[in-house]
C-alpha cells in the first residue's frame, strides 16, 4: 500500500480506530493492570528503565511531538472555566 494510500486509509478510519482502542482499553483495564504489576515485580527496574525510554523517545521526537500539540491546541477550543 503506497504512503498516500494508508494515510487516506488511517484518516478516513480513525474514529472507528480510536472507539475500538478505547472499548479494548475499557474491556481490558483489570488485566493490562495485572500484567504492569507482574512486570514490576519481576523486574524492580522496569519502572526506571521505560522513565528512562520515554525521556529518550521525547528528545529525540521532541520538535514533531511539539508540533502535534500546537496543531492540536489550534483545532480544539479552550476548555472553559
């Protein structure tokens, strides 16, 4: 499938994407718990090692990550007080 393609694919499916991943998230919470919890367990640095992943994974997509926020923030309205 060409670029042009899967993102006209990804666009036009996104709402449905996005109801599904928060169905399986709902449906699964319990579990996705249990496991994070098992992971901890058996590696006590789990934790330091996915903070230290995700300081790295920022850095390095720092300027697209920020630009995604901007553009998002111009979309949707402030939230009123």
């Amino acid at each position: 499938m060409s670029d042009l393609k899967k993102r006209e694919y990804y666009l036009t499916n996104k709402d449905k994407r996005l109801a599904y991943q928060k169905q399986y998230y709902v449906n699964n919470k319990e579990r996705i718990k249990r496991r994070r919890e098992l992971r901890r367990e058996a590696d006590p640095e789990w934790g330091k090692k996915q903070q230290e992943y995700n300081k790295v994974y920022y850095r390095k997509n720092r300027e697209r990550i920020m630009a995604q926020r901007k553009e998002k923030a111009v979309k949707e309205p402030p939230l009123a007080d």
